[in-house]
C-alpha cells in the first residue's frame, strides 16, 4: 500500500509516463548510483528535504534526466533497492 502511495506520489511530480518509462530503465538508475555516487546523494538527500508537491515538481525540472531515474528506480525498483542497501547508501 505504501510503495503504491509513493508511486502516485512520484506520477504527480514526475508524470505517469515518466514513471514508467524510468521503471523500465533501472539500469541507468544503477549505473548513476555507481558512477556518480556524490551527484546522486546531492539529489536524493535534497528531494527527501522538500515538503510540497510543487517544491519536488520544481526541483526535479533542475536535475538531469538520469538522475531522475536513479530517484524514481532508488524508491520504487527493487533491483535498484537491493543494489542501494548493498552499497550502504544509508541516507535513503
């Protein structure tokens, strides 16, 4: 119920089709996590601090569209999950 929560959640700020277009590329997501580990954090650790919807809307219309991906797959794929807590991305 919670995962299906933060989907909507993301389809509002992201848009449906982005969502799922994103899911489907989880790779990039991962080869972001890996290869720009600094760049990911910076993101994600800003996302988590914003509070409104259109904060997080704003937001995401400054970052580039890999690390789109690498948030949206970061929270709701579970390869990319796995492949986060192995690397002990713990400020998720």
């Amino acid at each position: 119920m919670l995962n299906r929560q933060l989907q909507n959640a993301l389809e509002e700020i992201f848009s449906i089709k982005f969502v799922a277009d994103a899911l489907k590329q989880h790779t990039v997501a991962d080869n972001v996590i890996l290869d720009r580990p600094n760049d990911f954090k910076k993101a994600i650790l800003k996302f988590g601090k914003l509070n409104y919807r259109e904060e997080h809307a704003e937001y995401v219309q400054n970052i580039d569209t890999d690390l789109k991906i690498a948030l949206i797959c970061s929270l709701l794929n579970n390869d990319t999950r796995t492949l986060v807590s192995e690397l002990g991305l713990n400020y998720l």
